[in-house]
C-alpha cells in the first residue's frame, strides 16, 4: 500500500504541491483547467472574441456589487429610498458603489450589442449552433429584465414613475392585461408589494436563470467549438488552430481590464443621482426610462387607439421572434456578410431605426416645456443628493381623547377596519391611516369632508387622486358605512391643527389631501 501511495504522491514532496495533487485526484481540476485551456481556436486567437468573456466578466461584477448593496437594502416602500440614500451618503465607498452598479448595468447593454453583432456579421451561428444562438437570445432578455426590475429599486420619483410607465405598457396587452399588470405590481398600485417582487426578480430569479443559460451556453460553446474567422467552414474549420491559453486569455483579461477601469473612472468622476422619495401625487413629474428603453419609449408615442395593439405586441413580438430563430432564417452555411444581403439588410433597419428613436427621444425632451420640466427634475436630484442625510421616522397618527364608542368593541368599526385591510388600503396609507410616502394621513378625514362628498370620492376618484394611484373603491352600502365608522375612529387632528387647516393648494411636498374639485 506505500509502494502505491508513494507512486501516485508528487517527488518533490512539497506541501502545496501534495494539497493540490490530493485536490485533483479526487476533482479532476487539472484535466478540467487543461480541456478549457486548450480550446482550439481555428485562424488563432482574436481582439474580436473578447465580448461574449467581457459578459460574462461584468454579470460577475454585478452579482458582487449587488451583493454588497442588498446588505444595507430594505425593499419596503417606506425604507427603500432612505437605504439608498444611507448607502449613498453614510457608507464609506457607497456612493462609488452604487454607480459602479449602475453603470455596469449599461455596459452590459453596450457589451451584449457588440456580442450580438460580431456574431452576426460573423455568422458564428451557423453550423450546428442553433442552441447557442437561442440560449443567448435568452440571456439578451434576461438582461433587459434585470435593467427593469432594478430601475424600481431606488424608490425615487425617476424610478416611481417609469416603472408606472412600464407597467401600464403592460396593461395595453389584449385579454390579459389586466392580469399582467396586477401580477407586476402585486395589486392595482404600485406600492410594496411591487417592491417586493421586483427585488425578488432582480436579485433571485433573473440571476438565477441567468447563471442557468450562461453554463447552458458555456456547454453548447464547447460542444460546437469557435466558429472562426468569417471565411472558415463553420461545420469543418481548415485553418490552423491556436490554444485558448495564452492570446485569448491574455486578450479576454485586457478586456476585463480595461472594462473595470472604464467603469471605476466614471463611477468616481460621475457618480449617479439620487432624487426625492417618489410621491405618485406629483403630477407634474416627466418619467423618462434608463437609455437603452429609450427607443421602445419613443416607438410606443406613435401608436394610440386601436393600433396600439401592433405597437406594443405585434411588431415587437415579430421582431423578438425573428430574433430568436435567426438560425433558421438565415441558414446557408455562407458565413461573408456581403453574400448574406437580406439578413443584413433587416439588423441594418434595426439598428439604424433603434439608434434613431433613442436620439429622436432625447432631441423631444430639449425643447418645448418638457424641457424646462427635466431640467427642473435634474436639479431636483442634484439638491437631494448633496443634502444631508436624513434618517427614516416611523409616522406617528395624531392622537386624541377616544369617544366611549371607539373605545368599545363596535362590531361595525370592526368591520371597517377589516375592509380597509382587505381592500389593501393599508399599503398605501399606512396601518391605521398614518400615512406612508406613498399616500396621505387619513387621520381627521372625516371632520374635513362630508360624508356624502367622502363616499363620492371613494366610490370615483378624481383626476388628482388617479394620478396619485387612488383606485375606486367597490363597496356596498353596507360595506361603506362600516369604513366610514372606521375612518372616523383614527385619531382625528383638532379643528385648529395645521392638518385641517391644510389645501390642496398649500399642501406640504410629498403629500396630499383629498382634492377639494375634480
């Protein structure tokens, strides 16, 4: 048994040499490390071949960055924004970041269109790569989803409203809409529990299908093996291979490199906004999506009424699919761009007319009133990013001497307060109708309004209270006198306190009342 032992054990008898011999007997991890090494690239290695390692480099910083970020994160709609704002002005290094999460978010959009299009006009699809094309159609949408779902995270007024935005688009489909946009935000407005879920799909299942199609990806690159320069038989390569290691290695890691420094100097250099806590009353803000949603934004302003159908789905949809079964439209094993001029011809159109849009976009929001609006709205964030930090405060209802009634076990308040949970009102307006940032104190409602005038408004809001994310309430009579019971049991604020004295038009920012007009 020694004989054995000593055979199989290195000569040279040093430690680390014995762990690591010990490690790949039972692993396999040298012949693993060679197999991925020695991938043999035909015409050589290639500054060409570096996006699809580049991808794979940033979605890695991401998930460290994201990490790190998620340890002082709280997704709730009352915390989220004052979480961010203490990573970004408490933390030491958590406004540098944040950006660097940020904006590597957008170099994985710039990286993922340069990967696509040297795959494309290289034709490195063709030749039995059907799947690997396909999987990484897969993982260009899974991409685009974590930019949405990470864009609502912040909770401030650019996020609160491109999301509504987003969702709304959503409710555009036919049949099921409705279905997809309740589904989004986890009920009729976007509160908490779409903070939730998006914080859920950012960081849990997007990543997680991510890191499935990228080792799906991985194995199917193996198996076709690199595709080569644009003039090589893709099902039988003839030209002279080179190992992976060491050019493409050394190429792949100058791309990293020079990624990470591109990213560290803008996050320190520039680094991003953060704006007011979002406030859905504010009906005068413009909301605008992250850059790379910018050509979608603009196309939907050319689809209104019946054909918003063809815009929204229809086109899209044609436009997704074709993209997803590029291999099986384009599928002559001819790799030279210019022998392939319908193909080219169509991502030509695409490009062109994306990059059009996007600028058509930006050059809309330079004149006219909106102009004058988003610059307001920068410099609203500029102001609330170099102020200081201002703690989360739990609202506290104002309080009062309770009435004989309150203080029993009405069955009718009971049943009130039990619809008002129900119904979700809470979400909104806090337990016991506090308030939240989301919407206003409902303590006292009831000594400013009349009960007839406060039951119209509940049963049809108007404008103002939409545009804040007031939805109709669907009561029975029954059911309305039970809530108004209960409303009139919150601690009511004094008839001379500031909160009956308050308008509509001298409301303080960031609430709301219930407006006196429609």
């Amino acid at each position: 048994m020694s004989n054995i032992i000593s055979k199989e054990t290195p000569s040279d008898g040093r430690l680390a040499s014995r762990v690591l011999h010990w490690f790949d007997q039972r692993t396999g991890i040298k012949k693993l490390t060679a197999t991925a090494l020695d991938e043999p690239i035909p015409g050589g290695a290639r500054w060409a071949y570096v996006f699809g390692s580049g991808l794979l480099f940033i979605f890695l910083l991401q998930v460290i960055t994201g990490v790190c970020l998620a340890l002082y994160y709280t997704p709730t709609a009352e915390t989220a924004h004052t979480s961010v704002a203490y990573i970004t002005k408490q933390v030491a290094g958590g406004a540098f970041l944040r950006s660097l999460h940020s904006y590597g978010s957008s170099a994985m959009i710039i990286v993922l269109a340069l990967h696509f299009l040297q795959t494309f006009l290289y034709g490195a699809f063709k030749g039995r790569r059907e799947l690997l094309w396909m999987s990484g159609a897969l993982l260009s949408f899974l991409v685009l989803g974590m930019g949405f779902t990470g864009y609502l995270l912040p909770w401030d007024q650019k996020a609160y409203f491109a999301t509504a935005v987003g969702t709304n688009v959503a409710g555009q489909v036919p049949f099921i809409g409705s279905f997809l946009t309740r589904m989004l935000r986890g009920g009729d407005t976007i509160g908490t529990l779409t903070l939730s879920r998006f914080y859920v799909g950012h960081v849990f299942l997007i990543p997680g299908f991510i890191f499935l199609f990228v080792g799906a990806h991985i194995l199917l690159f193996r198996k076709a093996g690199p595709a080569g320069p644009i003039h090589e038989d893709p099902v039988a390569p003839k030209l002279p291979t080179e190992p992976f290691y060491p050019r493409q290695v050394f190429f792949d890691m100058g791309f990293a490199l020079l990624i990470i420094a591109a990213l560290a100097g803008l996050a320190y250099l520039r680094p991003v906004t953060l704006g007011p806590i979002a406030n859905p009353a504010d009906s005068h803000f413009l909301p605008r999506p992250e850059w790379y949603y910018l050509p979608m934004f603009q196309w939907l302003k050319y689809w209104e009424g019946p054909g918003v159908i063809i815009g929204i789905l229809v086109i899209p949809g044609l436009l997704a699919a074709c993209l997803f079964l590029m291999p099986f439209l384009d599928r002559r094993l001819e790799r030279r761009i210019w022998r392939r001029p319908i193909p080219a011809l169509a991502v030509t159109i695409v490009v062109f007319g994306m990059v059009y849009l996007g600028v058509k976009s930006q050059l809309d929001d330079t004149e006219g009133s909106a102009a004058q609006q988003l610059a307001q709205q920068r410099e609203d964030e500029k102001a609330f990013s170099v102020a200081p930090f201002e703690p989360y405060t739990k609202p506290v209802a104002a309080t009062s001497v309770p009435t004989p009634s309150a203080k029993a076990a009405d069955p009718l308040v009971a049943k009130g307060k039990d619809i008002f949970s129900d119904r979700g009102c809470n979400a909104c307006h806090g337990d016991n109708g506090v308030g939240t940032p989301l919407a206003p104190s409902l303590t006292g409602i009831t000594r400013k309004y009349p009960q007839d005038r406060l039951v119209a408004l509940l049963h049809s809001p108007n404008a103002r209270m939409k545009a804040g994310g007031m939805p109709a309430v669907d009561a029975t009579p029954d059911e309305m006198n039970a809530l108004l019971a209960y409303l009139k049991t919150l601690g009511a604020a004094p008839a001379n306190s500031a909160a009956s004295l308050h308008s509509p038009a001298d409301a303080p920012k960031g609430t709301t009342t219930l407006p006196n007009g429609d």
